[in-house]
C-alpha cells in the first residue's frame, strides 16, 4: 500500500509526526513523504527537535515533479496532507498545482483516489468553507483535527492520537484504538 503524506505549514505538527511513527509500524505500507517551504519551521515551533522519519520513508522535495506520485501512474492510492493550510486547501481547490504537494492532490483527486485534508484552523471564513465544500464535491476528505475526550487522554501525545486514530481508520489500517462502546 503506497500512501503520500504531505505536511504544510499549518499548526499541528504533532499529527504529522505521530501519523508517521504509526504508519511505521506497517511493514506493507509504503509513504512518500513532502512538506512545505513552511512546514519544518513550524514543526521546530511545535515540537522544538528538527523532523526525523523512518528510514524506510522516502523525502522528496516539495519543487521535484519526477518524484512517483506526481503522476497518476503510480499507484499512490491514498494521500493525506497534515495538517492542511488554508493556504495549500485553497490552492488544491482551485487547481493550482505549484508545488508536489498541490500536484499530487490534484492527481489523486482526478484518479479518483482518496485525499485526506486534516484541517487545524478555527473559526473559519467563507472562503475555507467554499474551498472545502470544493474539495468535498471532488472527492476529497475534509477531516478537521478536532481532538475528541471520551478516551480520557491525560498528554498531549494522547489527545493529539485521538485524531491520529481515526485518520488511520480513513486509510483502512487497523490500529489499537479506543473504541466506543468496546
Ligand atoms: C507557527 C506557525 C503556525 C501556523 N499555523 C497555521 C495554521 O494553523 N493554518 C494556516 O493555514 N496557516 C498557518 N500558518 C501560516 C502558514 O505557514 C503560511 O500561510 C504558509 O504560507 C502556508 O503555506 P503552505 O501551505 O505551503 O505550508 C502558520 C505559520 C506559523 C509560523
């Protein structure tokens, strides 16, 4: 299973990094990883050490077009960007596709592939709203990372898993998680 993870400069750090260490814990899954002119500053911000993956991930720069998964050839079936700007939500929405993360969304949109936007901002305006309703319509996952509480989470690292979980449910991975009503 090949999926694209691409990390903006949204705050939420956090999740990137956590998707990214559960994500290694599934020998078949294979991920491209792609981050934003932004991203490393804002995940120094959050999480104050630089960025480190699995070695078995593979980096591409955010201006390399060669890489698989800006063509829809490859077979990337899944992509998640978090967390999502409104910055890269708008330019997906509107088909600018200036950099690899905008291309590949494009990509796995017009393959009718899933994409997954983990959005952070609040309140929002009406134009997040329309570029989310646009993507929507295209196929797209708006899936906002609106921690929930019910699992009692007593750190950050737990809180921030509540949302983590359930972006690895979209992707079809099975995880230990807490489950309501189990
Ligand atoms: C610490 C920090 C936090 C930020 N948080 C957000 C955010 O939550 N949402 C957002 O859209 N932009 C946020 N920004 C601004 C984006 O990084 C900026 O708009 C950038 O141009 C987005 O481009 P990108 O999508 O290519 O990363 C933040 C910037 C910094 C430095």
């Amino acid at each position: 299973m090949k999926i694209v993870v691409a990390i903006t400069g949204a705050s939420g750090s956090i999740y990137a990094k956590q998707l990214l260490a559960q994500l290694a814990l599934f020998p078949e899954v294979e991920v491209g990883i792609v981050m934003s002119k932004n991203a490393p500053d804002v995940w120094r911000q959050e999480i104050g050490e630089e960025m480190l993956f699995s070695p078995r991930f593979k980096v591409y720069d955010r201006s390399d077009y060669f890489a698989p998964f800006a063509s829809g050839s490859a077979k990337y079936m899944q992509m998640v960007i978090v967390p999502c700007s409104m910055g890269t939500l708008g330019r997906i929405a509107q088909g600018i596709s200036d950099d690899l993360t905008t291309r590949a969304a494009d990509v796995i949109l017009k393959e009718r592939r899933k994409l997954i936007c983990v959005i952070r901002d609040t309140p929002l305006n009406l134009i997040h709203i329309e570029n989310m309703r646009t993507v929507t319509i295209a196929g797209g996952i708006i899936m906002p990372a609106a921690p929930s509480f019910y699992s009692r989470p007593t750190s950050f690292e737990e809180l921030a898993d509540t949302v983590v979980q359930r972006i690895l449910d979209q992707l079809g991975l099975d995880t230990k998680a807490y489950r309501w009503g189990e």
